[in-house]
C-alpha cells in the first residue's frame, strides 16, 4: 500500500489537477451539447464524459509516478473500453425517451464504478514498485482502500455542497445572491467544484494509510459482532425451509433477491472477518462452530435463489431484472462454493483457497459487468427476444404482449414493434393497432392516432338512443386515455343517456368494462364536458348483467340524501362520501 513517502508533492499536485481537468472537460462538453442542440444520446454524452471520469479516477487512485508506461497503456485501454460500451448504449437506446435514458446512463454509471473498482486491485499491485505483502493479503487491503476511499469522497463532496449552501443562504439573508448564483447555479464551477473535491479526498485517503487502517479495524469489529447473527439467521432460515415448503418461495416474486442478498451479505461478512492475517475465527468454540456450519450450507441458497428465478423466466421469459438476478446469483453460487471448500476440505488453513475464490469471484463479476454493456449479453436484447419468441410460440398471446417493455427496450425493442405492426394477428385487433402505431410514431398510448369517427365505431350505443353529435365524441377525445380499451368487438363499452341533475336532459353515460370505470359527459352552452365519474363498479356487473337491467328499465339516477349548504346566495360543496363510507363509522 501507499504512504507518506511514495506519493510525491508532485503527484499529489498532479492528481488534484486531474479532478480539476476533469471538471473542466465535463463542463465543455455539456456546455457544447447544449449550445449545438445536439440529442440527449450523443457520442460526447455517451462515450467522452464516461471515459474521462473513469480514467481520472484511475489516475487519482492508481498513479504513483508519471514514468510508468504501463500506466499510461493501461488508461488508455480503459478509456477505449469504456468508450466502447458507451458506444453500444448510444446504438442499443435509440428511440427512448430522454428520463429513459437518463436511467439507463445512471445505471451505465453505477456499472462504471463497480468495473473500476474491480480493475483497481490489479492495477495497483502492477504499478507498486516493491509489492511487500502476499498476493492475496495485498489484494484484500487494497479493496478495502479503494471502498473506504469511495465513501470518504462521497462524505467530503456531502459536507463540501452543506458548508457552500450554508454560505449562500447566509448571504441570501442579507440580499447577496451572487454566491447562490455562483455555488448553485453555475455549471462550470459545479463541475469543476467537483472533481477538485473529489481529487483531494482521494490524495487524502492515499496520504493517511494510518487512519484509513483505523477506519477499516473500525468497521472490521462491527462486522464480527454482526457475522454470528448472520450464521444464525441462515441456520434457522434454511431448517424451517423443509417444514414449510418450497412452494413457499416460488410463491414469492423477490424471493431470489432475499435469498441471494442473504448469501452474498454472510459472505461478505466471513470475508471481512476471516481476513489473510487470521487464520481462525475470533470466537469460542461452539461459535465457530455454527459459523463454519453456516458457511459449509451456504450454496444452498444461490441454487434456491436460481430455482426460483427459473421459475419466473420459464413462466415470464427473460427481463433486464432476471438477467442480472442470474449474474448476480451465479457470482454468489461461486463465491459460496469456494468458501465451502474451505470450510470443509482445508479446515485448517482455509486462507488457501480463499487467496483463490475472492479474487476469481472479483473478475467474474467484472466479466460480467463489462458483457452487460456488449452483444453478447446486453439485457434489452435479450429480453425482447424472450418476449417475441413466447408471443410466436404461442406461450402468450396478443393482448399480453408487452408494448410497454418494448417501447422502453431501445432499438431492439422499436425493432420488434415494427415486426408487430405487419403481424396480421396482432393488428387484428383496433387498439392494439392505435398503440403500436402511437409508440412507433413516439407517441406514447396512441394518442393522436384515435379520431372522433373511430371512436364512435367502439363504442356501442344503448338500445333506443339516438346518435350523438360528433361534437361529443371530440370530447371525449380530450380524455381518450380512458377509452383506449373499447372495442366493438368484446362489447366492453357502452354508451346510455340519463338524466342525473333533473333538468329533463340527458346526459350521456358511458360504461366501460375493461377498466370497470363509468364516464358521464353533461352537454352545455360551450359543448359537451365530463361531469363526474366513478371509478369501481358493481363487482358482479357485467355487460349482460346491464343489458338486462335496461331492459328491465332498472337504470336510473338516484338524488343523494346529503345536501350542500348556501349562506346568503353562495353555495358551499360538502364532501361526505369519505365520511359516510368510513369503515369505523
């Protein structure tokens, strides 16, 4: 590890200079993408800004004298990396809306600092000058450096941000907005602001090994209270299994997720407590015991948490979730098979394989990481083809496919919606048809695509009742959402008049059935406009059912008992349903 002699002034100047050039590169191209207007999901956005963050956190972390070739090699080769899966996420979202991108660049993001915090360990030890310590003890001290260093950066950037804005409200209070402006409102000096804070954090943590080591024996004594909890909880957890059922767990939609974040949390805790410098636990005997045992069963559940995510892609077919469900249970599964081992065949000195499980776990998960963001594994891709191939093998039918995965899947996903849109079988059906078309338009739910006329087709009318003027049907236009759903053909809607204020006209009803919603339009001197709805109806009303009570000419508007109350001419609306339908009244 560093300390107070391998990290030179000039290095540290370097290194703070790095998270000030990077503030000013981020800034130039945000600046620069506005001022050209260029979209959201340009390569500058998508490849630039992310290959200079992550080279410069590299750098600030890894750097330990500007006359090492290969750390310039190796930035180089991370920047093109990184450049490159930015590259694909520009081609595998085009076509999403710009707070859909927005998420994906958070999670390409999150990716990002995940994959650097697994290359850190290598790179380090590579550019060390004299590597003093054993593979493994240098590779479990430098990741614990590198996490601690993460968090005091997110710290120091959090009390940064609270002692400017404490600044500028002072000044605000005295009629000085010029620091708020500045601190608050300033992009360039955001940016800047920033990395320079961040740089610093960084040459701080690689400066005070003493104190970080203090932090991490801190966290290490947490850590040992917690792990026999842990052990017990995964005991007792997989004991009761057998009594109560696996059906249990198949029941259950995050039932993977608890299952696997349990394995991963008690073997992150061995891990910590169990580190290369103890070769046994630090408790009595019949502790120890229980945690060995707890860490010999722990493989049992990753394969419960496969199970059951089985179970969902085989009833549901593949989605991005269940994709890194998958990655993310066969990490824990390999991790929990190497601590096995350990437990079980190299009791005595189980630091041997461990030297081998965490860091094959740590490029696992990096592999992983990095074919999310290629071809070979990219969860759009993979989950549009699922979705398309259960649609052609029948496994789900028309109605149930989708629009809403498909539309937000990027290119993949537009490109299945085109396949849609010449489907004879899928545009069979006239809403389905209005949505597709609507989304490939970009033009989400349909909407402008649904005239006056094609709504009137949808709709059935009462029998007796006289054709509306159009008029009203360019009303409902306004809230044509609620009536995506009618089809002539299922009969789910159905329009009715009846008088509800008693003013001998009127007014128009119109019942739905596929959302169970009840819609009444009143004609006035300016047209037709909604006059009140309801949003459940009767649970055994059905459209038979209502045809039946028309006949029998059981459809009729019922005055409330409940009046309003006017003082000297103004009425005042009271509310009383709340009241009335409270269930402690």
């Amino acid at each position: 590890m560093e300390n107070r002699e391998t990290l030179s002034a000039l290095t540290r100047v370097a290194v703070v200079l790095a998270g000030a050039l990077q503030g000013v590169i981020c800034y130039v191209i945000t600046w620069y993408i506005e001022y050209a207007k260029l979209p959201s999901d340009t390569l500058w956005l998508m490849c630039v800004v992310p290959a200079t963050v992550v080279m410069t956190t590299t750098l600030s972390l890894a750097m330990t004298s500007f006359r090492k070739p290969f750390l310039w090699l190796s930035l180089g080769m991370i920047g093109a990396a990184v450049a490159g899966m930015g590259g694909w996420l520009k081609w595998s979202v085009a076509g999403l809306e710009s707070w859909n991108l927005r998420d994906e660049m958070l999670v390409f993001g999150f990716h990002l600092l995940l994959m650097t915090l697994f290359v850190l360990p290598w790179l380090q030890r590579r550019l060390d000058p004299v590597p003093t310590t054993s593979f493994y003890s240098d590779f479990y001290q430098r990741n614990w450096h590198n996490a601690l260093t993460l968090l005091i950066i997110f710290v120091s950037n959090g009390l940064f941000w609270l002692v400017l804005f404490l600044w500028a409200e002072l000044f605000e209070l005295i009629g000085i907005g010029f620091f708020d402006r500045l601190f608050f409102h300033s992009d360039g000096f955001i940016s800047v602001a920033i990395g320079v804070v961040s740089a610093s954090a960084a040459v701080l943590t690689r400066m005070q090994v003493r104190l970080i080591h203090a932090l991490q024996n801190l966290l290490t004594l947490i850590a040992t209270g917690l792990l026999p909890l842990m052990a017990a909880l995964a005991l007792l957890f997989i004991g009761a299994l057998p009594f109560v059922g696996f059906e249990s767990i198949s029941a259950r939609i995050s039932a993977a997720g608890l299952l696997t974040t349990l394995a991963l949390l008690l073997l992150f805790l061995v891990t910590i407590v169990w580190h290369p410098q103890r070769q046994t636990l630090p408790y009595y005997a019949p502790l120890r015991g229980m945690i060995r045992l707890a860490v010999a069963i722990v493989p049992a559940y990753p394969v419960l948490a496969g199970w059951a995510l089985w179970l969902r892609i085989s009833q549901y077919g593949w989605s991005p979730e269940r994709l890194y469900g998958v990655l993310i249970t066969i990490v824990a599964l390999v991790w929990a098979i190497g601590f096995c081992a350990s437990a079980l065949i190299q009791r005595r000195e189980p630091q041997k394989i461990h030297a081998y499980v965490i860091p094959a776990t740590g490029l696992l998960s990096l592999i992983f990481l990095a074919l999310v963001h290629t071809p070979v594994l990219d969860p759009w891709r993979i989950s549009v083809a699922s979705h398309m191939a259960r649609y052609q093998d029948g496994r789900i039918t028309a109605d149930q496919v989708s629009l809403y995965m498909l539309s937000n899947a990027g290119r993949k996903g537009r490109e299945a919606m085109l396949t849609l849109q010449n489907d004879p079988q899928f545009i069979s059906n006239p809403k389905r048809q209005r949505e597709i078309n609507g989304l490939l338009s970009r033009n989400a739910g349909g909407a402008g695509k649904m005239t006056a006329a094609m709504l009137e087709k949808q709709v059935q009318l009462a029998p007796g009742m006289a054709h509306p003027d159009k008029t009203l049907w360019q009303a409902m236009l306004s809230n044509q959402y609620r009536f995506e759903s009618c089809d002539s053909a299922q009969s789910n809607c159905l329009l009715m008049p009846l008088d509800l204020n008693s003013d001998g006209k009127p007014e128009a009803v119109l019942f739905q059935f596929t959302d169970r919603t009840i819609v009444a339009y009143t004609q006035t001197n300016t047209g037709w406009r909604i006059a009140g709805d309801a949003w459940k109806m009767p649970e055994a009303l059905t459209r038979g059912e209502l045809d039946r009570a028309l006949r029998q000419r059981k459809v009729k508007s019922v005055v409330k008992p409940w009046a309003d109350i006017e003082i000297f001419g103004e009425r005042v609306d009271m509310s009383y349903d709340s009241y009335n339908n409270a269930q402690w009244r």
